[in-house]
C-alpha cells in the first residue's frame, strides 16, 4: 500500500506557515514504514527538535482505479479516518529553503499514526466532517473537510491522474490551523465530532 498525502488544503493552515493558496493539490508520498498503528507510541527521534503535529481526515481507497472522475470518485472511498501527518518541520524548512524535495522531514518511520476508520455508508455528509485533535487534554487543532479546499472528490481525481490508486492505499487529505511541536511525554488524541478515533502518546 501507499500513502499519498495532500499539503495546504485549508486556507487558515496555508497562511500560518506563509505559504501561498494553491491552485492545484500539493502532493507528496509517505512509505508504508510510515505507518503507525493505532494505539502505538511513537518514539519522538533526535534528528529534529521540531516536530509538529497535523491532525488530518484519511481517506481509505476501497478499489483499484486511475483516471477517476470527480463524479464517480465516491465509488473508491471505503472509509474515512483520522490520523497524523507528523513533519519535522525544521527539516523541511531547510529544505524549502534550499527548493529541495521534503520526504526527510516527512515520510520518517511512523511519521503517520492512523486511528479508526468510520465507513463511507455510517457519514452523513462527507462535506461536514468535523474533527479536532487534543493535545495533554487541550484542543490545539478543529477542522472540518467544509473548509478544504479540494475537495476528496477532487483530490481522488487528481491524484489518479497521475497515480493508479489500490484497494487500501490511504490519502490523508491536508491539516487546518493550529499545527504546533510535540514533546515527549505527551498523549494526542484525535476526534470525529465526539467520536475519540486516535491516540498517540509520545514516548
Ligand atoms: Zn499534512
């Protein structure tokens, strides 16, 4: 499986990191060395002091497909999760600066924790999901995928474009406002509505 993730897809998280509204989906990979089960701590690493949180809805792709249309984009969404996009965000400001590509200081092992998956057919309204992540009891970060600004539809499309999608490859589909470093000793837990879906302590 792979992991396809989306950057800047809110407006409000594009702004705080001074980054320019994009016109078309930012996309970059994670390896499935990635993956941080739910549950599982994870071991903050010492080549980065910086390390950021980005709690972000994940699409779980039910069936193989590319050149997908918006229209039937639906079809290939088998659930919708919550997960991590952690970034070492002092590496990937030095690659920024230099034009280099961010996978060090995005795709490190267990750089994207998951939590549960919610199927398609329990969401009402895939343009209303709420979601939050706490950080030692406190609400750091509340998005909801009304506020992105590609769509799922429209990043499946794109992404297929260029990409085949299979049954279990996850698409995490970009972080609102409030991205902030995490510590050691730290316990992250992330929510749909009221429904807790992730928790991450931080070891
Ligand atoms: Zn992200």
């Amino acid at each position: 499986m792979k992991i396809i993730a989306i950057g800047r897809n809110y407006q409000e998280h594009a702004k705080e990191l001074n980054n320019p509204i994009p016109t078309e989906p930012v996309v970059f990979l994670k390896p499935d060395t990635a993956l941080l089960k739910e549950g599982k701590a994870f071991y903050h690493p010492d080549f980065s002091n910086d390390i950021h949180y980005e709690v972000e809805l994940i699409i779980k792709i039910g069936k193989e497909g590319k050149h997908i249309t918006t229209k039937f984009a639906r079809n290939y969404i088998e659930a919708i999760g919550l997960g991590i996009d952690f970034t070492a965000r002092d590496l990937q400001q030095k690659c920024k600066e230099k034009g280099l590509p961010w996978e060090i200081a995005k795709a490190f092992d267990h750089s994207a924790p998951i939590g549960e998956f919610i199927p398609l057919n329990e969401i009402p309204d895939l343009k209303a999901i709420q979601f939050s992540l706490k950080q030692n009891q406190i609400v750091v970060q509340n998005g909801n995928s009304a506020d992105m600004i590609f769509a799922f539809e429209e990043i499946i499309s794109y992404v297929s474009q260029r990409f085949t999608l299979k049954k279990g490859d996850l698409i995490f589909t970009g972080t609102p406002a409030g991205v902030g470093k995490i510590n050691i000793g730290d316990l992250l837990e992330g929510y749909i509505s009221d429904r807790k879906m992730l928790s991450v302590p931080v070891k």
